[in-house]
C-alpha cells in the first residue's frame, strides 16, 4: 500500500486462510494475521505502531447466531462483547453502507467473543449476532483513539452448525466474502479519515 493514501487501512486478521483472502481483495493492501485469540500480540502491536493514525479493521469469519444469515453473509457490529466488557463501534454503520452498496447481505447488531471454539451457543450470547474468538481482544489492542471497525463473515449459522457437513461449503463462502469486500474496506477508511470524531471505538461499562 502506498504511503499517505486517502483509503489507508490496517487490517487485522486472525487466521492465515483470512488473511490471504482479504490481502486479494485489498490488492497488496497492509493485512497482518494476528492469530487465533490475538496470539501474534507483538505482530498487532508493531503494525500498529508502524502505521500511526491509520484506520483499523478487525476482520475474519465468525459463527452466527440469528437464523435470518447465511454462509457468506456479512456481519459489522456495533456493539462487541467480551468478558472483559463491551466496546462500541460508532463507524459500524459506515463500513455497513459501503458493503451493502455492493451488494451484500450485512447483519448488524452486537458480536459477543467467546474463549474457545464451542458447539453448543451458551446462554449468555442470547441477543447477539455472531460468536467470535479475538474481535475483543484485538479491539483491547487499539487503545489510541483511531477509528476502528470489526467485519466478520459467516460460516456457520444455527441450521448449520460448526463440523457439519456444510462447515467446507460455508468456510468457502465466507472466504469469498472477506476477498469481496476491499473495495468497501478502502470506502470506509477514507471516509472515517476525512474526520469523523465519533468514529473510534468506545468502552460501554457493564451495569
């Protein structure tokens, strides 16, 4: 990516499968894998420090919890929860419109993170959107105030549950989705660059 353009953006993926898929659609844009639950700490932090200001995204797949998605569809929350607290994400609904814009089916509402790979959805993710492992955890990692954004992908959804035989077919899916959506990545980032001070993450205390 080349230095001081105007749709800058630092993406943050987990998986090397995520990555590759999202550096295509970013055409060489700057991914950095970051690990299953944000193992590859030092990897975040020194990306982030070598791009200062930049806008980021938190990106990857995710399994979902509302019957209306669909293997490939789109999930931004607003809202990401974790153990350790919740976070809001003002510019949720400007990556939202970019992506429906190219057609996509997006889903809104709140991700909730869980510490392990689970096959039974507990209780306590009721009213979420989408299960993840690390969208907390590497919200937790951008604590400077630049724009931030997490964009996850389904494969996984209650009629369709994780080890299926439709867990290759729907990991495909989610694939193509997370290449698809550079364009609407870069969209975001510019628009957020150009000075949306409601645009960086915020931290929501629990009742």
């Amino acid at each position: 990516m080349l230095p001081g353009r105007a749709d800058e953006v630092l993406v943050l993926c987990p998986l090397t499968v995520e990555a590759v898929s999202v550096r295509c659609g970013l055409r060489g844009g700057r991914v950095v894998r970051a690990g299953m639950r944000a193992r590859r700490r030092s990897a975040v932090r020194a990306a982030l420090r070598h791009s200062p200001g930049v806008p980021v995204a938190v990106v990857g797949v995710a399994c979902a919890l509302t019957t209306r998605a669909r293997p490939g569809d789109l999930v931004v929350p607003d809202v990401v929860r974790s153990p350790r607290g919740s976070r809001r994400c003002p510019a949720a609904a400007v990556l939202a419109s970019a992506l429906r814009r190219g057609n996509r089916t997006v889903h809104t509402g709140e991700v909730t993170e869980a510490d392990h790979i689970v096959g039974r959805v507990p209780e306590e993710t009721l009213g979420a959107v989408a299960l993840d492992l690390e969208s907390g955890l590497l919200l937790d990692l951008v604590d400077d105030g630049r724009h931030v954004v997490v964009l996850r992908a389904v494969v996984d959804t209650p009629a369709r549950p994780l080890l299926s035989a439709a867990t290759v077919p729907g990991g495909v899916a989610a694939l193509k989705a997370l290449k698809a959506s550079g364009p609407a990545l870069r969209s975001w980032a510019a628009t957020v660059a150009r000075g949306k001070n409601d645009s960086v993450v915020k931290e929501v205390r629990h009742p």
